[in-house]
C-alpha cells in the first residue's frame, strides 16, 4: 500500500483500489481490516471505523475483507472543537434571576451525576502539560473531545493518554455542517469510546458557527432512538429547547455567544425566560465565555453548568483563569440561590435615620 501524505509503501499484491480517509490507496485484494490497522501502526483502542457509511464494531475487524471501491474512514480524538480566530469586544449584563430554592449541589444528565457544574475542553492550549494542569485546577469532571480522522501518516500523538482517567470524556461533533455527518460522527464516537454521551453540534453558517437549530433537532430525534445521551448545541430559542427537551435530550445546552469569541452572555433575558419557562430542565450554557466574570452572570441567571474551553486556553495562564472559572461558577451558583435584591431607580439609605446628629 501507498500513502500518499507520507510517501511510504508497503509491499502488496493483487492489488485493489480503495480511498482511506479521502485518499486513495492500493491494498492487497481481500485484506483484513485488522490488518490495515495494523500496518498503519494505529492504536485499535483509540480508534473507531467505519466502512461504506457503517460503523464496524472492532470485533468484526478480522474478518471484513477489503474490496475494491471500499470507502474506510479511521478516526481517532483531538482537541476541543471549531475554532474562531476573531475576538470582539466583551460586552455583558448583569441582570439576576429571582431566588431559587437551596438544591443539593450536584446536577444529573441522564443516569450520571456530577458535583462541578464547569465543563471544560481539551482544545487551543499551547501544550499538553498546560491542558492538564487546567484541567485539574478547574476541578471539572467532564471535558469535551472532537472526532476527527486519524493522520495517515501517524503524525500526531493522541492527547487521551494525557487525560486523568476519572474526567468523563463528551465527544462532541464540531465540525458537521449537516444532520447526517453529526450522526455519522456520533456513530463512530460510541464505538471508539463505548460512551452514548455525545455533544451534538450542526453548524449552520460557516463565519459565525451558529448552530443550524432544524438540523440539530433532526439528528436529536434520530440518535435518540438509537439510545443515544444527547445534549444539544442551539440557538438560545426557548421554542427550540422545548422541541429539543420533547425530543428526549435529558439537557440542553444554549449559547451564550458566538463560539470562541469570548463576548460573554449577549442576551441574558432570554437565558433568564428559558429558567423560568423550564424550571425543570437541565441547562448548560455553552460557547462565548470570555472570563470568570461571564460565567458568574450565566449561573445568576439560572445555568445549571457552563461549558467553556477558549476562555480557558486562550488566557495568558489557563490554569489560573480555570480556578478563577471554577470560583465564578461557585460563587454565581450561590448568587442564584440566595436571590438578588431589587433594583431601584434611587437611593435606598442603608443606615438609619434616626439619631443623625445635627
């Protein structure tokens, strides 16, 4: 076999044209799928494959047979997500929500419980070493992770030996611009990572990377009959959380902005209706934060967690910037429960009157 990126071949014979990863390649007529994994040297718990459009579970990898016209995707985890190279300015509001009742200090996404309501991610951080000294500052106990193709000519090193063993691992479909690439992709997450968790992203417009919000309901209804955990990416629409709740998504995930701009929450009060409107739903706000600050106002509104990763990655000390997000999501969370005073267009002293010496 021939790799064209990597300008390396392996003795073959009979050989047969198939397209691995979009490029084309010459196999030995009839060789095993195990096989090819084995050549390109590819760790097969790291991995998943799909065949013709079919996701193979890795006991059926001996013995499927490469044929000729195959198509054979191979893909593996990455960093994080899309990314937005422009930055605009910060711009928030601080308007509360009203006071909540005291709730136990752990929130549940389908059968899974978690005590930190910051989510974080694994992409844009300049090394290794920095991912995971912020990753244990944030004490956060779920990061999100892209699934992208495998390189074939192995020139990267897979970042999951770098995650602690206890951080629950959400792959995410960033990067699929219609409903059945997402499904594809969530499809190939579930075999690599034998997890049902998956962040569902469509994206809908290539500058902003707003979410296409039909889409992403589509492939909600169709992964979910396939026992999937979805959480979906949206539009902050509280018609569309409804259809997306009714769908049998067990949270869902607005945005706060758009993703990686760190303009922080640019429409607070509809995050506030959607708390009021579905006092019962999980809501994790997602995409926008900038800094701690951002992320205390989400939770004041009434998020019950905040996904973030460019905010983190991006600051001049990412593990610093995680504890002040871990603190911020603490200290909104407590905000939201003892309930902001109201406010007022004049002055309210706040030392009695009687008394005053004149």
């Amino acid at each position: 076999m021939r790799n064209a990126s990597s300008n390396t071949s392996i003795e073959v014979s009979a050989a047969l044209q198939v397209q691995i990863n979009g490029e084309r390649e010459e196999v030995s007529d009839g060789l095993p799928l195990s096989e090819l994994i084995t050549r390109l040297k590819l760790r097969s718990d790291q991995i998943a494959v799909e065949l013709n459009h079919e996701v193979l579970r890795r006991s059926a990898w001996e013995s499927t047979k490469l044929q000729s016209g195959d198509r054979v995707e191979i893909v593996h985890f990455v960093g994080g997500g899309l990314q937005l190279g422009s930055r605009g300015p910060r711009e928030y509001n601080s308007i509360m929500s009203t006071a909540a009742p005291a709730q136990s200090e752990s929130f549940r996404i389908g059968n899974r419980t978690f005590t930190s309501r910051l989510i974080i991610g694994t992409g844009k951080y300049r090394s290794f070493a920095e991912m995971k000294a912020a990753h244990d500052a944030s004490g956060a106990q779920m990061v999100t992770v892209a699934v992208r193709r495998v390189p074939l000519d192995r020139s990267s090193e897979s970042f999951l030996d770098y995650l602690n063993p206890s951080l629950q691992i959400l792959p995410n479909t960033a990067g699929c611009y219609t409903a059945d690439e997402a499904i594809r992709t969530a499809r190939l997450a579930r075999e690599a990572l034998q997890t049902d968790l998956i962040k569902l992203e469509v994206i809908g417009d290539q500058t902003t990377l707003f979410p296409d919000n039909e889409q992403t309901l589509e492939a909600t209804r169709i992964l979910v009959k396939e026992n999937f955990v979805v959480l979906p990416y949206f539009t902050d629409d509280l018609i569309m959380a409804k259809k997306l709740l009714d769908a049998g998504c067990p949270a869902v995930m607005p945005l706060a902005a758009p993703i990686g701009s760190g303009l922080g929450i640019q429409n607070p009060a509809n995050l506030r209706i959607m708390r009021e409107q579905l006092p019962d739903a999980t809501i994790i706000v997602d995409a926008g934060v900038g800094t701690a600050s951002d992320a205390a106002i989400a939770m004041e509104l009434g998020a019950d967690a905040v996904l973030m990763n460019t905010a983190i990655a991006e600051a001049r000390d990412p593990a610093r910037m995680a504890q002040a997000m871990k603190l911020a999501i603490e200290a909104g969370r407590l905000a939201y429960q003892a309930g902001r005073m109201s406010k007022r267009l004049y002055a309210s002293a706040s030392s009695p009157i009687t008394g005053v010496v004149r």
